[in-house]
C-alpha cells in the first residue's frame, strides 16, 4: 500500500476541534457534578462554569458555522449514500481483519458516509437540541416576562440530560475510532497538525465519487 500525506485540517478547524472538545468535557463534568454525580467544584461554582462553558460554546458554534457557509466546507457533510454500505461492513467486519478502509480521505472528502450522516445529525440536531435547551433553562426566572409559561422545567431538563448522554456516547465512540488508523496515534496527529496519510493509489476515485 503506497501512502501519501495531504493537508487535510485547517489550523481553525483544529482549532474549534479541540476547543468543542474541551467545552464538551466540561460541561459533561460540571453537568454531573451539579446532578451530584461528582464533587470537585463544588454546586455554585459548577453552575457558574456551567452557563460560562454554555454561553462559550454557543459562540464558538455560530462561528463555526460561518466557517463552513463561507469556505463552502459544508459540502463535506452533505450525506450520500456512495459506498455507505462498504463502510458499515468494514467497521463491523473488515477493520478486525486488517482490511483497508473502502473510502480513503480526500481533501474534497475528509469524511466518509458514515461520518457524514453521523457528524450532520450531531452538529444539526443534537447540538442545536442542547445548546437550545440549555438556554431555555438559563433563561428560567424571564419564562413569564416572555409568555413562556407553558414551558415544562423538568421536561426540558430530561431532554437536556438525556442529550448530554448521547453526547457523552459520541465522544466515547469518536475517541474508540480515533484509535483505528494506519497507528493508534495517526488520527490524533493529523488533527493536531493538519497532516494525514492517506492511501496515494484510492484517492482520487473516491474524491470524484464524493463530490456533490
């Protein structure tokens, strides 16, 4: 297998990787700590850093998506179905034999099928579902000054805890498939420095498969 490294990851993209990563991590820990799960902070300043983290990563999201609409790299979370089907084989079967990935990285396709469904329903659905609810929540006490009264707290707080589990289930599967490059390491490498190896023969098929 002849490998190549290309530049896949801007340093913004590395950038608001890494910072979402950390944010996450802190909520889920300041989240379980306020649900008593945990004791580092203490209750009043998990709160406080819990609607700081909140309010941070909601503005690092809306940039986020500037990002994306501006530099046209929301095509690469456009779903298709071109070989979605080869890629949950591999990943059930053919990654424990050692085969090689069906859909090698592009710069044009830096995710495959399966990533595409899965980072579109992430960043679509369950991250605007949380950051809403989580303002719903902060903006408790202004509910009757805006006529919100029909809102249901405990409601909202499930959907709210339920979504931070499903986050947490994410970020335990993406670190666990991070693992499965060419290395353990290589995956973590190229989001840190932007390069990744990439099979040089399988490349361009696939870039020209992907685009929308």
């Amino acid at each position: 297998m002849n490998m190549k490294k290309i530049y896949l990851f801007t340093r913004f993209e590395r950038f608001w990787h890494w910072c979402q990563a950390a944010i996450i991590l802190m909520l889920l820990f300041t989240g379980f700590e306020i649900h008593g799960n945990v004791h580092f902070f203490g209750f009043k300043k998990a709160v406080e850093l819990h609607n700081l983290l909140g309010q941070t990563w909601a503005i690092l999201f809306v940039f986020i998506i500037f990002w994306l609409l501006t530099t046209g790299e929301w095509r690469q979370y456009i779903p298709t179905s071109k070989k979605l089907f080869e890629v949950v084989l591999y990943y059930s079967f053919g990654i424990f034999k050692g085969l090689p990935h069906p859909v090698p990285k592009s710069k044009t396709a830096k995710h495959n099928p399966l990533q595409r469904l899965t980072y579109l329903g992430l960043t679509a659905i369950l991250l605007n579902l949380q950051m809403a609810t989580g303002l719903l929540y902060f903006l408790y006490n202004d509910w009757p000054i805006w006529g919100w009264t029909f809102l249901d707290l405990r409601l909202l707080a499930l959907i709210h805890l339920t979504s931070a589990f499903a986050i947490l289930t994410f970020v335990i599967v993406h670190v666990y498939m991070a693992t499965t490059g060419h290395s353990v390491t290589s995956y973590f490498v190229a989001m840190i420095t932007g390069w990744e190896e990439v099979d040089e023969g399988e490349v361009a098929d696939w870039e020209i498969q992907s685009r929308p």
